[in-house]
C-alpha cells in the first residue's frame, strides 16, 4: 500500500475512533486539512473498500474500517515506536500506589480498576486462584456507539462469555507478552465484535492473565503502552 493510501486509512480510522461514525472524504479533507480534492480522497477510499480495508454500512453514508483495516493500522503503529512511547510516558502513575498493597487480590483489583479508568474499556484478571475480577464495565458502555439497549444487553452477555473462558483465552500467550485480537480474528464469537487484548504478568510471583475488552475503535496505542507497561513493570512485584 502506498504511503498516501496508508494516510488516508489511517485518517478514517482515527476519525471513526473519535465518532463512532462513518467518515466521509469531505470530513477527513476538512479536518485535517488535505491538499487534495474530495473526489480524489473518495476514489482512494473506494480503493481500499474494494482491498477489504474499509466498508459502508449504507451506500449513501461514509465507510467505516473493517478488522483488515484496523489490523493494517496497527502492525503500522507498533512499527512506530515513537508514538507508543508518548502514550508510554503518561502511564507511569497508572501503578503508582502499589508498593502500599499487600493484599494480593487487592492488589490485582487495583491494577484493574486503574487499567480500566486509564483506558476506559473493561479489563478482568485472574491469577492462580479461581476468582475473576473486573473493572470498567459501566464506562465501556457509555462509549460512543452503544448507545442501543440492545447492543447493550448483547455486549453484557459477550462478557460474561468471555469471562468464563478467560483460562482458555490465555492459553496461547507467552508469560510477560500479550496477543491483541481484532474481531474475528479473536478464537470466541463472544469476542467478535470487540478488540481483545489479552497479557500474562505476575503479582507477587502469581502468575495472571488480563484481557482488555474494548471497541474495535479503540485508542490502540494507548492500550498497547498500558499493556507494554503492565507487563515490564515492578511497581506490583514482591518487595
């Protein structure tokens, strides 16, 4: 894909990110700025729908991107370190308190419940024992596009599915990595409509599995770089 075509996806993927909407040539000319013609945005967005990148919902309105063109997005963002290492910077007080907390479960709880008011998705995690936590659900439902009752009902179910399997989520990811999940990339159908990410980490030497939950428009290099940190910090360790 040439460099202007990767701009312009990348344009109505963080456009679609902000509104939950489909974007238009016209809007991403506007808002950014581009010297080039609607016409010629609308002839290289049509390019990438026929390549699988994007798709419309409706003929009339603008396209939003599919699994394809996010997965694209992101092997280009980790590809661009700089960026994650902004994102990086701001996360360092998401553990802060930490060294306070002796209790174990508390102590995960905690680190979800940061997670989950850094992100605004819902983040669960379980270590060694068979207690599950988690925290963000009540703000992962406000986010723009689930606003329908039964988008909501349905994504309650989705997981509550994905909690139960959470063992078998975890099961191929490597202890201290993470694996990230667009749509039906992800094993489960209860994952399907989502982004999925899903880390191995220890506290206190128990080892863990979190998985992040979010919309498939989510802020991706803020929850890679909160992973990332989550993962290779020490701040939760056994002093």
């Amino acid at each position: 894909m040439d460099e202007r075509k990767q701009q312009f996806l990348e344009y109505v993927i963080l456009d679609h990110i902000d509104t939950a909407q489909p974007v238009s040539s016209l809007s991403i000319q506007k808002k950014y700025q581009l010297p080039y013609s609607s016409a010629t945005i609308r002839n290289e967005l049509a390019e990438l729908e026929d390549e699988g990148y994007l798709m419309q919902v409706h003929t009339s309105s603008g396209r939003i991107p599919t699994d394809k063109g996010y997965r694209y997005y992101v092997n280009r963002l980790l590809g661009r370190q700089e960026i994650l290492r902004q994102y990086a910077s701001v996360t360092h007080k998401f553990l802060d308190n930490m060294s306070t907390i002796n209790e174990i479960h508390l102590k995960l709880k905690n680190v979800l419940l940061s997670f989950a008011q850094e992100s605004g998705n819902v983040a669960m995690g379980k270590l060694s024992s068979d207690l599950i936590f988690e925290e963000g659900v009540a703000n992962f439902l406000t986010q723009p596009g689930f606003s329908s009752v039964e988008f909501i009902h349905n994504a309650l179910e989705d997981l509550e599915e994905i909690k139960s399997h959470i063992d078998e989520i975890g099961r191929d990811v490597s202890q201290g990595s993470y694996k990230l999940y667009i749509g039906e990339e992800s094993p489960h159908s209860s994952m399907h409509n989502y982004s999925i990410i899903v880390g191995k980490f220890s506290i206190d030497s128990d080892d863990g599995t979190i998985v992040v939950v979010g919309p498939k428009g989510m802020q991706y290099a803020k929850n890679i770089a909160l992973v990332e940190y989550m993962l290779n910090s020490d701040t939760y360790e056994e002093q």
